[in-house]
C-alpha cells in the first residue's frame, strides 16, 4: 500500500487538488464572489397612479415598436406620423421626470442568480481556475519520465486544460449565436474576422512563416497543420466580439471622450493597468516576430575555436553589446505573455464595470438630447446591459484564460506517451503540446492585440463611437 501511495503521489495529489478546490469555488461561490460589488443601473418604472415610482426592468419585447437600430429592438411606444405630429403640434408636452430617472444597483448574489449564462460562467471559472492549478502543480512536481504515464501525474494536468479549452470554445461560440447580444453587423464582421484568420493561417502554417515567427512546424504533419489552420480562423471570429466590448470598455474608462464623470470613468490608478495591459499585450505579441528576436537575442559562433579564456570575455562581451541569451530570451517573453494575461484578468471587474457604465452614459446623452426626450432606446439599451452581465463576463474571461491555459499546457513538463500507439500515431505529443499550444497561447494574444487596436484606431478617428 505505501508502495502504491508512493508511486502515484502525484496522481493523487492532482486529484486531491482537484476535488478541494472544486469544493471550495463551490461552496463559497467564489465565481459570484468575483462579480459581487460591480454597480448596474435600472430604469424606473411607474404603476398605476397613486404607488409612487417602482425600480424595475422592462423587457425590450414589452413594446409593439418596429426594429430600430441594427441589432437591437427599437422600444419606442411611438410611431413616426405620432412624433411629427407632436412636433407640428405647438401646445406644451408634458414632461415626466420620473422616467427620466436611472437607479444605481450594487450587485449581489441574489441579483447574479437571475442573469443570462450565470450557470455557464460559474462553470468556466471553475473548470479554468482548477486546471489551471493542476498545471501550475505538476510544474513544482518531481516528475520523471521513466516513471510511467499515471504516476508522474501529467494526466491530470493534459485532461484538465483540453477541457478548460474545449469549454470555453464551445461557450464562446454559443454566445456568438445570441441574438440580442450583439449587432448584426457584429456577428458579419466576425465572420470576416474568421476569414482572415484562416488566410492568414495557411500563411503561418507553411515554411513561408518560419523566416518571419520564431515556430517552428517541421515535426506536424499536413493534417495536423489543416487542423491547426481550422482553429485559427474560428478563434479569430469568435474573439472579434469580446475585442468589441474590450475596446469601447476601454475607451470609456480611459476617459477618451472627455466626459469628465466620475460615475462613468475609471480612476488614474485602473486607467494606468489598462493602459499597461494593452502596451504589455502587444509588446509580448511582438518577441515571437524574427527580425526583433534577432535584435534581442545574443546569436554565438559555436563554430569558431577559441581558448577558454577568451570565449568567456567574448561571451560576456556580447551578452552586454547584442543582447540576452537564447534560454533568458525564451523565459522573458514567456513571462511577458504570462504578466499580460494576468492583467487583462485583473482588470476584468473594471471592464465589465464600463460595460455597464455605457449604458449610463447612453441614457446621460438621451436626456440632454432634446428638451422632451425619448428615453425608450436608453431603457433597452440599460435592459440588455444588465440582462447580459454574465455573458459580458465570459466574453471578458475567455481570451485571457485560452492564452494561460494554452501556456500551461506548453510548460508541463515529464510527458511519456511513448506506450500510447493511438496518440503517437496521430501527432506527436511533444510537438502538439509544446509548440502548437505555445503557438496557440500567441496566437489569442496576437489576434487580442490587432482587433484592439484597430478598433481603438477607428474610434479615435471618429468612424466608431460609444452611445
């Protein structure tokens, strides 16, 4: 029995982790925990004439209005021959200021249970969370690939990540198909975005690529590098509209508009993670191209014969003159991907706090519009905001935990399926986890950093704006 515990004690250890933690994000509901204090806004509502002003939400489809803006239900009461009547007409409108009104509400559990797609982000937070310890285990793990497939415990690690994937992909692509979530011209463009991603990807994956990024795809068959292809392109379209909402969350926030409210900005310190976060994201992006890693890394003629006396100072010589070595190169710019990533979970709160601050400032614009204004599309507008909160949340997870999780699968370490014919005859396990899930963890950063900046581009010249 000893001999037993001690020859799969990191397999049990893994499973022990495993159970522990999905005990304790279960029981103290640590996923909502994450989400609780984030301030949401909510129409009035008036009923009947002598109870005064109820806060409560109205579904979008209350109304009997046409379609209004691309995407999102026009909540209008009134038609068009009724509102260039009322222009025409020169009496005085009555104007209600109850329904000019917007209730600011501190979300709590009791609030969150009743969101869209609560039942899938606590899900994904709790699969990612645990999958990503079990990895970060196995690497402080005495793990010996002689020791066998079970007992050096990399099963653990391999199974959780592939699921954390696999989930959050299949999450991302549901929430493409919402209809009420996002525009229709959103889900068109993503489509596109899917496009170029494949394009781009048979690019990548041919030896054309190898002069421009530092992978290399020798070891991957023609089957292998089509299905690698495959999911470039559908991580491209379905990263298009989570990048969306990032990007008019991060305008916001930064105060880009000039708006100068409190209510809807972010402070100086949020906005300098922010700001820290996009710079490090496309900084990491950029120490896999090969014209900087050439820059930055220190290239060694091995070849030349030298005393050992003198190829230490040259060594050091050129270690201070062109740069670091290959090994340090490596692990800065995985500690670059890694910072980055964490960022952009660190500051996940604050962004689907802008998220829902837009629908704020959609309303302070209604208001001051006209002097009677139509505060109908501002109701939808907070309605589908706060309706969609948890799937706000998910898009905002998603891209982050891929790359950590694709990241982590490159690192581990010990893997012995030689004994395994059915894997090894698909595609070898160290060429899929080491290269191609490092190359999967750049390319969600990669395609994270163009998306942004391109639309942080157009919203600075004005071709997009937040309303």
């Amino acid at each position: 029995m000893i001999q037993f515990l001690l020859s799969y004690k990191n397999l049990i250890l893994h499973a022990l982790l495993s159970l522990s933690l999905t005990l304790i994000l279960t029981f103290f509901k640590i996923p909502t925990v994450f989400l609780q204090g984030v301030h949401t806004y909510i129409h009035p509502d008036t009923v009947g004439q002598g109870n005064g002003v109820k806060a409560a939400i109205r579904r979008p489809g209350s109304s009997n209005s046409g379609s209004g803006i691309e995407g999102y239900q026009n909540l209008s009461s009134k038609t068009g021959a009724e509102l260039r009547k009322r222009n025409k007409s020169k009496e005085k409108v009555d104007f209600d200021e109850n329904n000019a009104q917007i209730f600011r509400l501190k979300l709590d559990e009791g609030h969150l249970q009743s969101r869209l797609y609560i039942d899938e982000y606590r899900s994904a937070f709790t699969i990612s969370f645990i999958a990503l310890s079990c990895i970060l285990l196995q690497n402080y793990l005495n793990v010996s690939k002689k020791s066998g497939f079970l007992a050096n415990g990399v099963l653990v690690p391999v199974l959780l990540g592939g699921l954390g994937v696999g989930k959050l992909f299949m999450l991302l692509t549901k929430i493409s198909f919402e209809k009420s979530a996002s525009r229709r011209s959103e889900k068109q463009l993503s489509v596109l975005c899917g496009g170029l991603g494949l394009m781009l990807g048979l690019l990548i994956c041919s030896e054309m690529a190898s002069s421009v990024l530092d992978f290399n795809f020798g070891s991957i068959d023609g089957f292998g590098r089509s299905s690698i292809t495959v999911i470039m392109g559908l991580l491209a379209g379905l990263l298009f509209m989570p990048a969306t909402k990032f990007a008019r969350s991060f305008w916001l926030g930064t105060d880009q508009l000039r708006c100068n409210l409190s209510m809807i900005t972010c402070g100086w310190f949020t906005r300098m993670i922010l700001h820290a976060n996009n710079i490090l994201n496309i900084f990491a992006v950029l120490l896999w191209i090969n014209p900087l890693t050439e820059i930055l890394v220190n290239t060694r003629d091995s070849n030349r014969q030298r005393t050992s006396w003198a190829s230490n100072i040259e060594d050091s010589e050129k270690l201070v003159g062109n740069g670091l070595s290959r090994s340090d190169f490596i692990k800065f710019r995985l500690c670059c991907l890694l910072i980055s990533s964490l960022l952009q979970i660190v500051t996940l709160r604050s962004n689907l706090q802008m998220y829902l601050n837009e629908a704020l400032l959609c309303w302070y614009q209604r208001l001051h519009a006209s002097k009677v204004p139509d505060l109908d599309f501002s109701r939808a507008k907070v309605f589908l905001h706060n309706h969609y909160l948890c799937l706000a949340a998910l898009q905002f997870l998603a891209p982050p935990v891929l790359v950590l999780l694709f990241l982590g699968l490159s690192q581990i370490g010990g893997c012995s399926f030689e004994n395994l014919p059915f894997i090894t005859s698909l595609l070898p396990y160290s060429a899929f986890v080491k290269e191609v899930a490092l190359f999967m963890a750049w390319w969600v950063a990669f395609v994270w950093a163009v998306l942004t900046s391109v639309i942080l581009l157009l919203h600075r010249h004005g071709i997009l704006y937040v309303s």
